[in-house]
C-alpha cells in the first residue's frame, strides 16, 4: 500500500483498529498506525496533512458504512 491508497489504508485501520472512534484519532496516530500495517511499504516522508485528513475521512465513512 502506498500513501495515495486512501481506501485501503482505511479499511486496513477499521480491522486493526475496531474498538477507536476514527473521529478521535490524533493524526500522530494515524500516522505511525498506518506505517504499521501489514503491506504498507511507502515513504513514511510522502505523509502530510491532507493525506492523513483524507484517509481518517475516509475511516470515518468506513466506520458508519
């Protein structure tokens, strides 16, 4: 997984993750979380803001789908 697979990298954080309430996340969080999951193998430095925005919306969504 690469930082662009926003969708992904949320349906990877919602199984790993099933308890949190995306909405609560910190991004400092969901930064080393997403550099922890399994096949994830981009550069940690590609990460930014609106990366991590993007991915925790789209957890959110994920979560109330």
């Amino acid at each position: 997984m690469k930082w662009t697979d926003i969708q992904d990298i949320a349906i990877a954080l919602a199984e790993a993750h099933p308890d949190i309430d995306p909405q609560t996340v910190r991004f400092s969080d969901l930064y080393r979380w997403t550099l922890a999951l399994e096949g994830f193998n981009d550069d940690p430095k590609r990460s930014g803001e609106k990366i991590l925005e993007a991915i925790q919306a789209a957890w959110i969504e994920e979560a109330d789908g």
